[in-house]
C-alpha cells in the first residue's frame, strides 16, 4: 500500500490526491506494519511539476511552511529538530 502525501498531491496538481493516513486493524491476528516516510529539505520551494499544472494548481509554497501548519502542535518541536 502506498498512500500519497500533501506534497505529491501539490507537485501534481491534485492529480494524485493526499490521503487521511490511519490503521484501523479489527483482526485477531497480528499485524505488521512499517512506514516510511520521505521529506524534501525544510527550505525547499514545492511547485507543481510543469507538465501537469492546471488552472487550479497549487501556489509554490516552502516546505518547512507547510509543515509548520499541518501539525501546529509539534511546530516547536519540528523549528527545534
């Protein structure tokens, strides 16, 4: 499974859209998961990729910005790391 984050969601023009990441694991037996996650550098500028911009493309945004505000509880933290 691979669940596509904001940051996909904005290179492509929504294309490919962000998704809610939960588990929800109802079964008896037990289960194994193991994320991964992959980030661009704080500073970087995240533009749509060219050949899939449309009207509604997102505006280029840094990526430390958005992170700041996706979980605004953790910003002190994440400003410290």
């Amino acid at each position: 499974m691979v669940n596509i984050g904001d940051i996909i969601d904005s290179l492509t023009s929504h294309a490919y859209r962000s998704t809610y990441h939960r588990v929800i694991h109802r079964g008896d037996k037990y289960r194994v998961s193991i994320p991964f996650f992959f980030e661009p550098p704080r500073d970087m500028t995240i533009t749509p990729i060219p050949k899939m911009a449309t009207a509604e493309a997102v505006k280029p945004f840094v990526y430390f910005d958005h992170l700041k505000v996706s979980w605004p509880c953790g910003a002190e933290l994440i400003a410290r790391a």
